[in-house]
C-alpha cells in the first residue's frame, strides 16, 4: 500500500477513477481528482468532498494548462481519463481522438514538467485488434478495430517515447471488460453488464449483438484496483515503462454471462430467471474474443487477482441492488 504521497487521479469521478480515489484515500495519501464530468458522476465522489484530504477539480485535459494545475506538487499520476465505448468513437471519432490523444499527451507533458515519480495509464485490450491469438499476451497485437482501438494504442507508444526520451516512468494497464460497483448502467453507451442488469432488473429482455458467442475476460473491479496500486508501488526497475494486461484470465460468452445474471438477479427477484434473451445484429468494430495472459503481471508485479468473474458478478449485483439502481427505466 502507498501511504502520504500526492495522487492526481485523472477521471477520478468515473467507475475505475471513483474506486481508485476511495481506496487511495484510506491510508492516508491526498487525492486530486480531475474530471469534466462528461462521463464521471458527481455521486461517485460525494463520499470524498468532506475529506480534508481529497480534492475535486473541475477540467478538461484537452486544456494544457488544467492539466499543469491539477498534477502541481503531486507524486504519482493514474491517468483515468477518456472517452470509452467502441460505438462512440464510431460515432464521434474526432472527439475520441481530442480527448484519448492529444489529452493523454497534455498529461503526460504536464507529468515530465513536474516530474512525477510514475505515470500509471488506463490502456485497453482493444488494442489487440484483428489478432485472433489465444490467450492475448501484451507483446503479440493486431491492427486496431476502432478509432477508440486507435487511440490506446497511440497512448502506448507516446507513454514508450516519453519514458526513453525524458525519463518519465510509465505503466500502461490494458483493461479487459472491467465491471463492478459504480459502473453507469444507464445512457447510450452503458457497458454491457451494467446494461443487462438494468434490463433485467425492470423485467426487460436485454439483447446480445450477434450469436452471443462472442466472448470477454470480464474482470472485476477490486482486480483492477489491486493491478493500479502494484504499478505505483512496485519497485522492481524490469516492472516498469511496461505495459500489462489487466484481468483475470478466463473467458466467459455473453450467452453464459447472461444466464449467471439471471441465475444472481433471480435470488431477488424470482421473475427474472423467466425473462428472455433477444438477439441483434454483430456490433461494428467488435473483438469477437478476449482472453488474457496475466503471467507478466503476475511475474513482475506480484499480481494475485482476489475475484473470479463468477465472485466479481456476485458482488456487482448486490451492489446494483442495494445502492438504489434498481428502478431506472429510462
């Protein structure tokens, strides 16, 4: 565990950000949260604003100079912030690019000026494109499926040429289907676990794009929290300017995903298990499978994932049943 560092944690009111920011505050290090809240949710911070320790500041880092206010006097960077969702950089490819490109540059420039001990970045599986290798390991990729595919990539190679040209130590972490608590199941481009379980929740059939065959290595939240604090703390020189998948390692259809929520939801609801499943059309820009390789992060980071995706789902349902999420109909 780090303990009394300064800790920008960009995105910090977004699902991973909020997490990050919680379990960073515990032992006592000050948090600077930077956010637009453009996807992040005030409420996913409102359990920190009274926290002496904790710092909100309202930006955007496709302003340099937001970026050079919010990592002022801070000892670590995770970098948080993007515009997730495939179908979105579809949709809007020129924003995509504004904000996971030339944003993710401003923080890394703000991050070499103040000279920041580490920069930890959220990187993303979809990096591995076309490739159609089983398990994913970090240094076999395809060429990128989307514009969002794009954008992550670039991320790792601007993260590469900053740590050889200017000595900034970077960690890129590639997430796998991360879900759990704080996951927005509502809005045009809701994760697919957060989706389903709104659907279901308000006895609505959810639709699995294509055959339902198409496989992720969902990963649980608390695996991601743990693989983020290695990278700030590990002090093994190989462990670091690397990049590392961060999952499970273990591959779940959207078919079998489906049936364990309905199975979890219908112990609260019995209704639920009666429910059925609609299919649509393939969704452009899809990996068909995802599965990881996690035998780097376990070799130089120690990694030890606590959550199975099975443990992890348990979990993402009581808390989507006990936090009030239960009756969004929109």
């Amino acid at each position: 565990m780090i303990t009394n560092q300064k800790i920008l944690i960009t995105g910090g009111a977004g699902f991973i950000g909020s997490n990050l920011c919680e379990k960073l505050l515990e032992p006592g290090n000050r948090v600077v949260c930077l956010d637009n809240f453009s996807t992040g949710k005030r409420e996913n911070i409102a359990p920190f604003l009274e926290n002496p320790d904790f710092t909100l500041i309202e930006g955007d880092i496709r302003d340099l100079e937001t970026c050079r206010k919010a990592v002022a006097g801070a000892d670590y960077v995770l970098h948080e912030a993007a515009l997730g969702s495939v179908p979105r950089s579809i949709n809007d490819p020129i924003t995509t690019n504004e904000v996971n490109i030339s944003g993710f540059l401003n923080m890394l420039v703000a991050a070499r000026d103040e000279k920041v001990k580490r920069f930890v970045y959220a990187a993303s599986s979809s990096t591995y494109g076309d490739s159609k290798t089983l398990p994913k390991t970090e240094d076999v990729i395809g060429k990128p499926l989307s514009p969002y595919a794009i954008t992550k990539y670039v991320n790792e190679l601007y993260a590469d040429v900053f740590a050889k040209t200017y000595g900034l130590e970077t960690i890129g972490l590639r997430y796998f289907n991360v879900f759990g608590r704080r996951q927005d199941p509502t809005g045009a481009y809701a994760a697919v676990i957060p989706l389903f379980v709104k659907k279901l929740i308000n006895h609505k059939s959810p639709v699995i794009n294509g055959d339902g065959e198409y496989s992720r290595d969902f990963t649980y939240i608390d695996n991601v929290v743990q693989m983020n604090l290695l990278a700030l703390t590990t002090t093994n020189p190989a462990a670091v300017n690397q990049i590392y998948n961060t999952a499970f390692g273990e591959r779940t259809t959207l078919n079998q995903l489906v049936d364990y929520l309905k199975e979890f939801l219908s112990e609260y609801d019995s209704e639920i298990a009666r429910i059925e499943v609609l299919h649509g059309n393939s969704r452009t820009g899809d990996i068909p499978h995802s599965l990881a390789s996690i035998e780097k992060a376990k070799t130089l980071l120690g990694y030890n994932p606590q959550y199975s995706m099975k443990d992890g789902l348990k979990e993402a349902v009581k808390w989507y049943f006990f936090n009030g999420q239960l009756t969004m109909d929109n």
